[in-house]
C-alpha cells in the first residue's frame, strides 16, 4: 500500500482540478509545486490591497457552459470584459481590430467601407494559402493592420520573425465588422470577485499541499509514495531531454507602484511598435474596480528561455510539435504517469482548455477504475 493514490506535481490550474476532482471520488492525493505558493501562473499577489496578477495578467473566458458553471460553483465572478488599448509609436488603437480600429485607421464609417479597404489590401497581397504567421494576418486583415498592430508586437513577444511564426497564433484575434472592442468572442468572462488564489484555495481544500519541492530534486523517493503521479510540469524535463530540449518563450515582469488613482484608465495597452522593448503594460487595478489611492502597473517584457527560466510560452511550431511528438509516444506508454496542461502538453492553451482537459482526465481515470 503506497501512503498516496496521486502524486500531483504542479499546484497549477490543472493540478489543483485533478487533486479536487480525485478527493471528491476518495481518492488521496499529494501537491507538490516548486514554488513557494499554489495556482501556478494565476497566482496573485496581494500589493497595496490591489490583487496583482504575478505572472501576467490572466481574464477568464470560455463558451463551454459546463466549464463556466464549474468555476462559478467555486467562486463569483465579476462582469470585466477585456477591452485592451493598442500604442502604436504614440497612436491608440482599440482592440480587437473591428469598427472602431479601423475608423482610427482609416476614417472608415461603415462596414463596407472598411471591408473594401481590407478587401484591396488582402487581394493586393495575392496570398492564398497562409504559411505563416505574417501571410495568415495579412489574408485577415491587410497590410495596414499588419505593419501597425502585428508585426512589431508579435516579433518581440516570440523574438522570431513573423515569417517562421505558425498561422494560427493570431487566429486567436477575432476581427469583426462591428463597433465592439471585446477581446474575445466567448459567451462567458470575468475575473474571480477577490482574485484567482480563492479559486485555487477552494479547489485544494483539504487537499495536503507541500510547496518549496522540486519533483525533479527528489525525484526516486517522491516517485515511490503515489500509486500515480500526476505531471503538469516540462515534458522534456521529465524525460531527462533525452530528444532534445523543446522551446518556450520567457517573460520578465516589472512592477511600479504610483501614488495614483489611475495611470492609463486601462486594464491592458499593448506597445506594438518593435522598438519598445516591453509588449504590454497591466493597470490591475482595473480587472477589479479597485478603488485604491495607488495604482501598480507591470510592465511585461518578452524573453528568451533558457534552462532554469520560467517557460511561459511553448513555441508551437513544426520543429518543436514535432520533437514534443516524440515525448508524447512516451508519455502514452506509461502506466503510472499521467501528464497534463500547458507544459505536460506543449500547448498553447488557456485557462478554459486546461480545466477542460482536467475534467476529461479525471473522468478517463476513475472511471476506469
Ligand atoms: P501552470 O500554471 O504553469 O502550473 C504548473 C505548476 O507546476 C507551476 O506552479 C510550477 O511551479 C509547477 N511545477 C513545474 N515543474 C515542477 C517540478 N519539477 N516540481 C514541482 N512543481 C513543478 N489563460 C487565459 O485563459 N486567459 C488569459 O488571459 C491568460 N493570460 C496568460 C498570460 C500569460 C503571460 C501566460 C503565461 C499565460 C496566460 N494564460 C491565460 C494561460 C494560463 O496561464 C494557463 O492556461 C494555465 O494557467 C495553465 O495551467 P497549468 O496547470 O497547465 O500550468
Ligand atoms: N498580437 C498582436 N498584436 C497585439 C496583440 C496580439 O500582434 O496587439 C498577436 C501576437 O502574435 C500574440 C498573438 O496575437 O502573440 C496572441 O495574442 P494574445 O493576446 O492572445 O496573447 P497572450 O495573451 O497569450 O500573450
């Protein structure tokens, strides 16, 4: 009898749905995070009485009602819509690209009008079939859009050139013929009223968690204490690289507090010129109508990773999916290992997906059992 049924490595989102998943069927489960705090990259740290979100500002968002009613049983979330503002060398924008962007373009009023201006430009371009990131933005939106919106932003938040980006990172932009500035296109949104670390304390509830505890550091002893272990950290490190190591991209955060009620009236304002070394600045007091004398912004700044960075981004293209492939006919031959999330599985997803993905694995596991 081994003291643990999981040992779940990453108190991140998709660690913490198995954990409550597998208590709520009796089973007994161990956390583990390397870090010093749960919730892995939605944690949030308490500055100033403003819940500032440590690794990069995250809004909830999904169309899968079952997802939505899942979080909600949790925790109450606000009505904040992501509206995010674009400084183009000092010009604003707003985001998504729709009426009001391509009014502050163009001076376009209608729908036709502007469908028209981006209709010359896509057939000017002649693309047919994308390749890459820059042909699949060009065939959405033409080349103004292109060179003031993407470009710039895309090549320092990735550090490669559009050109040997993948097409389907900026699919996840919606472009509509509308006046509405929503970032996403999903049914539902918001932010956890109070802040995402009381999503994640109410998953763990009476959940044993020991943080500060590197899988890897210890790994033969904490390898005999669970009947399964449950892995949510880098899939190449579990595999010692033994293929090679798979890419991410790294971020840098710096944070200013300003004796301030507000300093860009703004959740989000994206830098998109390629010469600002930062892609983003977060006002976080914004993703909760907090009503604080101070404000905290953060700058974000893109990063290479190397080994022993934290690895925000994986790097989605053919050469690295190909490489995770190889990783993945191990991990799908193991009986014991279960992995799972944004770098167990090398995908770009975001909270929704993981907490899909959980819900799914859970379900797959007990109820083979
Ligand atoms: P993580 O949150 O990364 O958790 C993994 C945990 O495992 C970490 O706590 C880590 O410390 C731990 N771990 C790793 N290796 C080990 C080890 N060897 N030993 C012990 N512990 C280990 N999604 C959205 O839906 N909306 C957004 O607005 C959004 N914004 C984002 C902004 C940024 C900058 C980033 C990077 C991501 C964003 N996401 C967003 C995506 C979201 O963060 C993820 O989908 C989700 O948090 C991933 O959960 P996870 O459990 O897979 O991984
Ligand atoms: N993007 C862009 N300009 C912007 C915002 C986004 O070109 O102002 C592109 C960029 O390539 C980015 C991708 O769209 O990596 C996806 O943006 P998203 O906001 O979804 O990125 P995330 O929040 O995951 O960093």
């Amino acid at each position: 009898m081994k003291q643990y049924d999981y040992l779940i490595v990453g108190s991140g989102l998709f660690g913490s749905v198995f954990a409550h998943e597998a208590k709520k069927r009796g089973k007994i489960c161990l956390v583990i995070d390397k870090r010093n705090t749960t919730g892995g990259n939605i944690f949030c740290e308490k500055i100033h009485d403003i819940n500032v979100h440590k690794y990069g500002a995250h809004i909830f968002h999904t169309s899968n009602k079952k997802i939505w009613d899942y979080v909600n049983n949790f925790v109450e979330f606000n009505k904040y819509i992501n509206s995010p503002i674009a400084n183009y060398k000092g010009e604003l924008y707003n985001l998504p690209f729709n009426m009001n962007t391509f009014y502050q373009l163009w001076g376009t009023k209608t729908p036709l009008e502007a469908k028209e201006k981006i209709s010359l430009q896509i057939e000017k371009s002649n693309i047919k079939e994308p390749k890459n990131l820059e042909e699949q933005a060009i065939k959405l939106v033409g080349e103004d859009i292109y060179f003031k919106l993407i470009k710039g932003y895309t090549e320092k938040q990735w550090g490669k050139k559009a050109t040997e980006l993948p097409p389907f990172i900026i699919k996840r932009l919606p472009v509509r013929f509308t006046f509405d500035n929503n970032y996403f296109n999903d049914k539902y949104q918001g932010i956890p009223i109070g802040g995402y670390n009381l999503l994640i304390d109410k998953l763990l509830e009476g959940i044993e968690v020991k943080l500060n505890i590197n899988f890897f550091h210890n790994r033969n002893e904490l390898e005999k204490i669970a009947n399964k272990i449950v892995f949510t950290g880098m899939i190449d490190e579990f595999y010692e690289y033994k293929y090679g190591m798979l890419e991410y991209r790294s971020l840098k955060f710096e944070n200013e507090v300003f004796d301030l009620e507000n300093y860009q009236g703004n959740a989000v304002v994206n830098y998109t010129d390629y010469e600002t070394p930062f892609t983003r600045i977060i006002e976080h007091k914004h993703f909760e109508n907090n009503y604080s004398t101070k404000t905290i912004i953060t700058r974000e700044y893109p990063a290479c990773w190397r080994k022993g960075d934290e690895p925000y981004y994986p790097i989605n293209d053919d050469k690295n999916n190909s490489l995770y492939n190889k990783y993945k006919i191990l991990a799908d031959s193991e009986t014991n290992v279960i992995f799972g999330g944004r770098l167990a599985q090398y995908k770009y997803y975001d909270m929704h997906n993981v907490i899909e993905e959980a819900l799914n694995t859970v379900e797959k596991e007990l109820s083979q059992i």
